[in-house]
C-alpha cells in the first residue's frame, strides 16, 4: 500500500481506496483519502 501525510492527523497514514491520477505535467500521483479522519490525501510519483 502506498502512504501519504495527512495534515489532520498529523501522521502518516496507508491510502484508502487508492487511485493513479496523472497530473497537468505528466506526472504520475496516488490519490484517496485518510482511513481514520476521511481527509483527502495525495503523493506525488507514487504508483500502485
């Protein structure tokens, strides 16, 4: 699994229901949401 920072919890946290996302450049990024709080997350270059 593929983690990211939450900024609420202040931790960081596994990525629930994970999605590869590509950005405006071209990049690849992983995004979801926080398992504990439900707050967005997001890590850039990350793949599943």
């Amino acid at each position: 699994m593929v983690q990211a920072y939450c900024v609420k919890c202040r931790a960081k946290r596994e990525i629930k229901d994970p999605k590869v996302v590509t950005m405006k450049n071209g990049k690849k990024a992983v995004t979801g949401v926080c398992p504990v709080c439900g707050t967005k997350l997001y890590r850039i270059g990350a793949t599943l």
